[in-house]
C-alpha cells in the first residue's frame, strides 16, 4: 500500500508542492515565535520532515525569509505572497492547515489536530476537547 500525498500550492499555482506520508506533528501551536514569524494568536500546523515535502513546480519562484531573531524561516511565492510552510528549530516543514484545507476542499481526517501545544504561552483560550499541553 503506497503512502497516502497531498498536493498543494501557492494562490497563484506557480509554486505547487508534494506533501508525502504522515506529518510528525498536527495541531495546534500556540508558541510565541509562531505568533511573532505568522503575525497570529496561535498557528493550526502538521510538521514534515525535509524529504516528505517535494516542490513539484515553481521552485525557482520560492523565496525564504530568516526571521532575524528566531530559528525560523518563512517559504513564499514571491509571485503571489502566498507561505507554503515555516520551518522550525528542527528544520521540519510546518504547513499550515488552512493552507490545506483550502487546496483539498478541506482537511482529511488524517491530518485534522490530535492536540494544542505551548498551550501555557497562549493569548487565546480555545474551548474544545483537545488536549492543551505546555
């Protein structure tokens, strides 16, 4: 049985990506370096290592922002601004859910948030039944 891929890319379509197998994480991070880097209360991600995520197209249309401050890059289009992902401390892709649902039609089971993490740096309280880990 082959791994489960999803494909997905910038507003525009110039940039369009390959996300292959399982993300490591899914959920949602409420981490203050998600906050400064995104510019939002808290950041609905799944997490993939290097080699899961393949730029099929438009490759040569990404630009890479290094947040002066943090361990963290922000990957755009520079065509239509859109972000495919961030990167981490750990250098894994972190893909936003929004951006996948919008592409899928919405987000598959498999990738919907198993929990909230850095819930103890949150500015928001979420109400639901997740699980909130510090």
């Amino acid at each position: 049985m082959s791994e489960p891929s999803y494909r997905i890319g910038c507003d525009c379509g110039t940039v369009q990506v390959t996300l292959t197998g399982s993300p490591r994480v899914r959920g949602h991070c409420h981490c203050n370096a998600c906050r400064i880097l995104l510019d939002t209360p808290y950041h609905s991600v799944t997490a993939w290592m290097p080699e899961q995520v393949d730029v099929t197209a438009g490759s040569d249309s990404l630009v890479s922002f290094q947040h002066p401050d943090l361990s963290m890059k922000k990957i755009f289009c520079r065509d239509c601004g859109t972000t495919l992902w961030n990167t981490n401390k750990m250098d894994w892709r972190v893909v936003s859910q929004h951006l996948i649902a919008k592409r899928l039609g919405g987000l598959p089971d498999e990738l919907q948030s198993l929990s909230h993490f850095h819930y103890g740096a949150r500015i928001v309280d979420v109400d639901d039944d997740l699980p909130k880990k510090d």
